[in-house]
C-alpha cells in the first residue's frame, strides 16, 4: 500500500530566467501543511535557473564522430540495447542515431561528463534534451542542495509551513538489496554514484529495481530508501511533460528533432512540483 497521498501541481512552462521559487510558492499555496513533502523537477529547476547550452554551437570531434556514428548505432543498437532489454522500436532509433546532431550531443557531454558518461545513451550525466527546446540541452545542477534550501526558506517565509523539500531527476538508481547506485553524478549521501555507462548497463541487464534519483533532500532527516521512494511517486505523478525521450517530444509535435519551439512547450501541461504527505 502507497505510504503518501501524492498531488502533482500543473504550473506554465518554466523557461530560462524564470522566477522558479516564486512559481513553486504561489503554485502550492494553500495545497501544503507542515511536515508534507514538495517534490520538484531537477530539469525544470535547471531550465529556469538558464543552466542550459545549445548544442549548435559546440564544434564536434571525431571521438565523439565515432561514438555517434559506430558507438551509438552499431553497440547499443545491436548489443547493448538488446542486452538492457529495450523494444524494439527504440533499438530502431539507436542504429538510426542522428549523426550530425548526435556528434555535437556527444562532444557536449565529452566536455562537461567525461567518456564514461559519453558512452550511455541519453541523460548522459544528468545532461538532458528532451522538454526543452530547439538544440538545447539543460545540465545537471551542482549546487541543488543549496536550490533546495532557497525554496525551503521561501515556503517558510512566505507560508509559515514547514516543508521537507525534495529536488529529483528522473534519471535512474538502480537497487539491489539495500545497496543503491546510480550512473548519473551527484546524488543524495547514501547513493553510490559509479560507472557511467557500466552501472547503466548492468542495472538494465539484472533488471535490477529502478528509481527516479533524489538529488538533494532539505527540510528533514530522510534515508536514502525513503528518498528514492518519493522521488519516484513523484516522477509518476508528474508524467513526461512533452514527451519522455527528444524522440517522444518531437514526435508529439510532429517536427524534427531540433525545431520543438519553447511556445510549442508551453502548450503542454508540465507538472514540476509534486505535494506527497505521509498517510495517517
């Protein structure tokens, strides 16, 4: 049985430059009490805060030529994929793997991530394209614990409600037993963050449990089980804005890849804040 009642809150498209803590403020006002849970989306936080790059201007190498084109197309369509048990029309999107717009993907993520990470097959270190638009990509945040204590002191200030505040990606830790690791870097104390590509692939392989990753936990004293088990109703409740993959969000609007417009975002019902309170 679900140990929280969960509500997902619908806001607007949260672009670059917006005023994040205010939208978390007003959109929970009057929906939260003390000791509740407020669960925000890390990305959305990140697309906001302008932690965003857009990938038409990095220049790509030929390392990262060759993971586009032979790495990504060849290993994951054909080995790597079928091992992580994906379906098979996503095996057709990885041998169809964008070239050009994938080189310069991979360049970004060989700068900012590192090989390891440069090998996964999207998301790679919290770096991820879809729900934004053109040829942008939002970063992972380094300081979201911090973030997390902003929107903490705002809700209590402007609120007067004491709130355990949660920022999630929906990248993925993966659990066997009570061990519990993640390919993504920079999660709660408690996650083993290790492997890149490796960790990945034998989480996916095991079929090991998998749960959208907490990146910072303020407000309350929280195990890491705890956390992944909210971060993960969260996820849920919130859905995948306008698509789950790039593939998914162009598909919806029926465009390219690249030419998902931010007026065609806004839309699309986002949900970036989730309220989960403990049932009594």
């Amino acid at each position: 049985m679900a140990r929280y009642r969960v509500l997902a809150v619908a806001t607007k498209y949260w672009r670059p430059k917006s005023n994040y803590v205010q939208e978390i403020t007003d959109a929970v006002r009057g929906k939260v009490d003390d000791g509740d849970f407020v669960a925000v989306s890390e990305k959305a936080i990140s697309t906001a805060v302008g932690n965003v790059v857009d990938e038409n201007a990095v220049a790509p190498t030929l390392n990262s030529k060759l993971i586009a084109k032979l790495w990504m197309r060849i290993v994951w369509g054909y080995v790597l994929g079928p091992v992580c048990h994906f379906q098979a029309g996503f095996l057709q999107r990885l041998r169809a793997y964008p070239s050009e717009m994938g080189s310069r993907h991979k360049q970004l993520i060989l700068q900012h991530c590192g090989p390891s990470q440069a090998l996964m097959f999207g998301s790679e270190g919290g770096v991820d394209a879809s729900n934004v638009a053109y040829s942008y990509v939002s970063l992972p945040l380094r300081n979201a614990e911090e973030v997390a204590q902003d929107i903490r002191r705002e809700l209590l200030r402007e609120l007067q409600k004491r709130i355990c505040v949660i920022i999630a990606d929906t990248d993925k830790t993966y659990s066997f037993g009570n061990f519990h690791f993640t390919p993504r870097p920079n999660p709660i104390r408690g996650i083993h963050s290790f492997g890149g590509v490796l960790a990945y692939v034998m989480g996916r392989f095991l079929r090991l449990r998998r749960r959208a990753t907490p990146t910072a936990v303020v407000g309350c004293g929280m195990q890491a089980e705890d956390a992944l088990e909210i971060a993960e109703a969260a996820n849920r409740a919130r859905g995948s804005g306008a698509g789950r993959t790039v593939w998914d969000m162009a598909d919806s609007f029926k465009v390219g890849l690249t030419d998902v417009s931010w007026e065609m975002l806004e839309t699309v019902k986002h949900k970036p804040i989730v309220i989960l309170r403990t049932k009594r």
